[in-house]
C-alpha cells in the first residue's frame, strides 16, 4: 500500500488560498453595503426640506395664526441669558421638534422679553416670570397652552406637540 507523502507546507497554502478568497468575498460584501448606506443617506440628505419660517410676536400675529387653524409656538428669549440660546439650539432646532413642526404645520414665533407686550405675555403665561419660556398653543384650547420655563428637552417639546395635534384632530 502506497501512503501519499503530505507535504504541510502545500497544505497550509490550499487552506490559506480558501481563507484568503473566503476574506475576498467579505470585504466586496461590506465594501457594497457600506456603499448602499452611504448613497442611501446621501440621497436623502440632498433632498431640501423646507424652512421653519419664524415671525416677531404680537398678540395680533398669534390670534390671527389660531384662528386660522394653525398650532404656534411662541418662544420668549432673553438675549443675555445663556437658557435662551441652549433652548433654541438645543430643543427648538433640534431635528425632532423641527419635524414635528413640519409634520403639525407650526406656526412659529419669537418675543423678546424686552418688549413690553411680552413681558405681559409671561406674567400671564408664567406667575414666577421665568424666561426663557416656551409656550406650545393649540387651536382648540388657546387660552391654556402648554408652557416650559427657563429650559425644555427636545423630547419634551415634540411630546407637547404631539399631544397638541391628538386634541386637534379629535374635534
């Protein structure tokens, strides 16, 4: 009987040969995932989404806005007051509140709590006066808005718009 001679080193190079091109295969099939995600994401990123138009508060601009049907925001700042700026780039521009402004058709509204008109509007919004203040108005129940004073979470935010637009629809 004739036993082959082995030789490892031939061995070791097939099973190399098979680990190598098993190797291959991998990286063509992350190589053409990786790609798929990133023209996924690129395509979806070159589609322009409409800007979040922000109007000067006054009473007169918020009745007009309820009474034509639209839920607002009315975002009270004072602009030395560093809570202004981490709500504003925190929570109202944040990419969930500004597609649940979209997707709710928020009418948005800035006040500077300099002017007086504003300052009444706090008074009455808030009885301890704290700015900066954000107040989610409904259509439906105007005179009741939801309000957050000095600081509010994106999260927060986009659950008071929510709930804002569930009472909207069950008129």
């Amino acid at each position: 009987m004739n036993t082959p001679i082995i030789n490892p080193v031939a061995k070791l190079q097939k099973k190399a040969s098979q680990l190598s091109i098993r190797l291959l295969i991998l990286v063509v099939v992350l190589t053409s995932i990786a790609l798929v995600g990133y023209l996924t994401v690129h395509e979806n990123s070159s589609q322009k989404l409409p800007e979040i138009v922000w109007q000067r508060y006054s009473q007169q601009s918020l009745t007009t806005c309820l009474e034509s049907g639209k839920p607002a925001i009315v975002f009270v700042y004072v602009e030395w007051h560093i809570n202004s700026d981490a709500v504003l780039e925190n929570a109202l521009k944040s990419p969930l509140v500004e597609g649940a402004i979209r997707k709710h058709e928020v009418s948005m509204f800035w006040a500077d709590y300099s002017d007086d008109d504003v300052v009444s509007l706090v008074k009455e919004l808030s009885p301890r006066s704290k700015v900066p203040l954000v107040a989610v108005f409904s259509v439906e129940n105007r005179s009741k808005p939801i309000v957050f004073e000095n600081f509010v979470r994106a999260e927060e935010l986009a659950t008071a718009l929510e709930a804002t637009s569930r009472s909207e629809n069950q008129r």
